[in-house]
C-alpha cells in the first residue's frame, strides 16, 4: 500500500470518527420532575412520562427558579422573554425571565425558539417598560442588533432567574437543561440546570 493510499484511508477514518462523535454530541432540550438525588447524577421523569439520568459537569451553574411580577422588571434590567410574532411587529409573552446581574448577557439577541409553534427568544436589557395594569404591559428589549416590544398579558408567566446550589436540586422539583448531551449510553450530562424553587416550573 503506498503512502498516498495510506494517507487517504487514514483521512476517511479520521472523517468517520469525527462525524460519529458529533452525532453521539448531540444536545436536546429536557424538561421533567426529579425523583431522586445520588450526588451529581439525578434520576429525572421527563414530561412525556419516561425516565432518564441527567449527570451533572464538575462545574456546572444550577440556576434556581422563583417567581416573579411585571413590578420586578426595571429599565437596565436583563431579561428574556418566549414571545409569538404579532402582525403589527411586537411580540407577545408566553413567559418572561427575569436574570440575576451575574447572568447579564446570556443569549443576548433575537432568534426562533423551541418553547411554543412559531415562536422567538428575545434577550436584552430593558430601555423602557409601561405598566398598563397590575399584571400587563409593555416592555422594550434592546440586544445588539435591535430591539423588540414585548406584550406581557394578564397571566403570563414571570420568573427571576437567581444562583441556585446542589440544594435547590431534590426529589419533586421541576428541571429544565436548554442543553442536555446525550451520551452513547442513553444518559444526559449537562453543564447547567433551572430548577424551580418553590413549586415553580421552569420553560
């Protein structure tokens, strides 16, 4: 076999290898309830019914869930909100969250979610909110590429994200990881988790 040959099959397994490490990498959203805490690793039932195991990275951010009212939300704040597109250009919540000042700037910006059918992410700092009731209004979201209105209606959910710790994780509470990696094992590892704190459940 010449060193060509040689150099050419080298290259197709490194290919190989390569792309069947990026499909054993995959991330998918995982949403459930914890039914049991065994150090890092949690045992979760998804909200479709089944069970999976969720490991923990070394270093991973727990972020605790707690509600919220439109009255938390203040010009400079940093939020995000699940929104569907209206025909005029503004947004309508389907959940807003409120993140604590050490999060500022996590997802900054304005792109399709996976949260509702036909529906964005708006990440940014508020330039201006207007209460119209005790539980709607309007806030302005400015990331660096834009901005967009946001409606918040009666009832819709509002949240503040707070630095939560391995305590905020035990049996009954609500999980979301926005990254989960599923492992050739069928298991997840993830290096950041919202736990809802309080009977709340996070989007």
């Amino acid at each position: 076999m010449g060193r060509t040959t040689r150099y050419m099959f080298a290259s197709v397994a490194l290919i190989g290898t390569l792309a069947v490490s990026s499909a054993f990498a995959q991330t998918v959203r995982l949403r459930g309830t914890i039914e049991k805490v065994d150090g890092s690793t949690l045992a979760v039932k998804t909200r479709d019914g089944a069970q999976a195991t969720l490991t923990l990275a070394g270093n991973a951010q727990i972020v605790s869930v707690v509600k919220a009212t439109l009255a938390d939300i203040k010009e400079g704040s940093f939020i995000g909100s699940g929104a569907l597109p209206q025909a005029d250009g503004t947004q309508k919540a389907v959940e807003v969250h409120i993140f604590p000042e050490a999060m500022r700037g996590t997802g900054e910006g304005h792109r399709p979610w996976d949260g509702a059918p036909n529906s964005t992410m708006t990440n940014g700092t508020v330039g201006g909110a207007t209460v119209t009731g005790v539980e709607s209004g309007a806030v302005t979201v400015k990331y660096k590429d834009g901005e967009k209105k946001i409606i918040v209606a009666p009832g819709t959910p509002i949240v503040r994200y707070e630095i939560g710790g391995k305590d905020d994780l035990k049996a009954g509470a609500s999980v979301t990881i926005t990254a989960a990696v599923k492992k050739p094992d069928g298991s997840f590892e993830a290096a950041r988790v919202n736990v809802g704190r309080n009977g709340v459940v996070p989007n």
